[in-house]
C-alpha cells in the first residue's frame, strides 16, 4: 500500500520489479500521487511525502507535511503552479514551500459538508478539477450521505483569492438525476466535462460545458 514503481529511463511501459521504493512506514497507505514542478508528491495516511530526483539513483522520499491528511483520493487538482486539496483541517494550496490552508473564508460551510455528508461518503464521491486559463479550482461535494452525485461545487478563484459556490439543479423532462460524480476540463479548449451516477446502473451522459468566451 506504500509502495511506487517507476519505469526504466525512457521506456514509460518497461516496469522491472526492482524498480520501487516506499514512502514512509510500512503501515502507511498512498492515497494519491501528484507532480508539481520537479518533485513528485505522495498523499497518504500519514500526512504528505516530497520525492525529488531525477533517476533511481538519486530519488529520494522526504516528509513534507505529516499534519496534512487528504479526505478522499479524488479531492486534489493541480492549477498555476500549486496543488489544491481537500484535508481533514481545510482546504489548502500546497506549494514547494508548504502548505497553507485556504478555506477559513468558508469554514462553517466545510464542516457542514462532512457532517452532511459524512466522512466515508465525502472520501468517497467528492472530486476536484481545475481550470487553468481561468485560474479557478473546483471542489464538487455530495449534498447528503445517500445521493453520489455532487450537486454543490465550491469555486476558488487562485488569483482573486475568492470562493464561489455552485449549484446543479435537477434536468428538465422528468430527469431527477441531480449532480455529477466527476469531472475534468479539456486542456485544449478549457471546457469542462462532467459523468454522472445514475441508480438505474444504465448508460448516462457525458455532459460538456457550453461557453463562446464572449
């Protein structure tokens, strides 16, 4: 649960065994990896592992921030040159430098989204994307412990340094599906694709964001 492998150099699909290391104790789990300029950085049960290095011979596992703990694996995305995650403690921007937590502006509403939620079902269904021409960080959230789409998404504009807040309604022509359950935004055009659960077990759609950047 600890472990990482990496490829030989220049042969992304040639993985030999022996090519893994572990990040910290044997009992700790890695929950997500995510780069962030030349470093690459582990999120796991423990708190949050620096790995530097450019090749096996000088790749090194260093502790960055064992208080940051990461809710769910999907509560983290990557937007001008920081990560933005979802902690047990807040919301934070993690950069080369530290972590800092940036949703004090919006704490009463973070806590009630886990005690709504619950923490299992919030670890579970949230997600986060980003935009990067727009500067803006998306958190979608489960509204209650039974619905695993997220209907609410709080915004955090990286330049003016302010939330916003999103709401999915329900569709229109008798559709009661309410949120999505992922997210991504295509970097060519900066659009935002977003899935759907649905309880029928059935096909849904891929929605696509409409905008003309008028």
């Amino acid at each position: 649960p600890n472990g990482y492998v990496y490829s030989k150099p220049v042969k992304a699909d040639a993985v030999p065994l022996v090519n893994r290391g572990f990040v910290g104790a044997a009992g700790n789990s890695i929950l997500r990896a995510m780069p962030l300029g030349d470093a690459l950085f582990f999120f796991t049960t423990e708190g949050l592992y620096k790995l530097t290095g450019r090749s096996f011979e000088n790749f090194a596992v260093q502790e960055f921030d064992l208080t940051f703990r990461l809710r769910g694996r999907e509560m983290v995305c990557a937007c001008d040159d920081a990560l933005y995650a979802w902690g047990v403690n807040g919301i934070a921007k993690i950069t080369q430098g530290g972590v800092e937590i940036i949703s004090n502006a919006i704490e009463p509403a973070v806590w009630k989204v886990a005690y709504d939620a619950g923490d299992t079902w919030l670890a579970t269904y949230a997600w986060a994307t980003a935009y990067q021409s727009r500067h803006k960080v998306l958190f979608g959230v489960p509204t209650s412990g039974s619905n695993k789409n997220c209907a609410t998404v709080y915004v955090f504009d990286t330049r003016m340094q302010a939330w916003t807040t999103w709401a999915f309604k329900r569709a229109a022509g008798g559709d009661a599906t309410e949120g999505h359950s992922c997210a991504a935004v295509r970097p060519s055009d900066d659009l935002l694709f977003l899935g759907q659960w649905t309880t029928g077990g059935g096909d849904t759609y891929v929605f696509k964001e409409r905008r003309t950047f008028a």
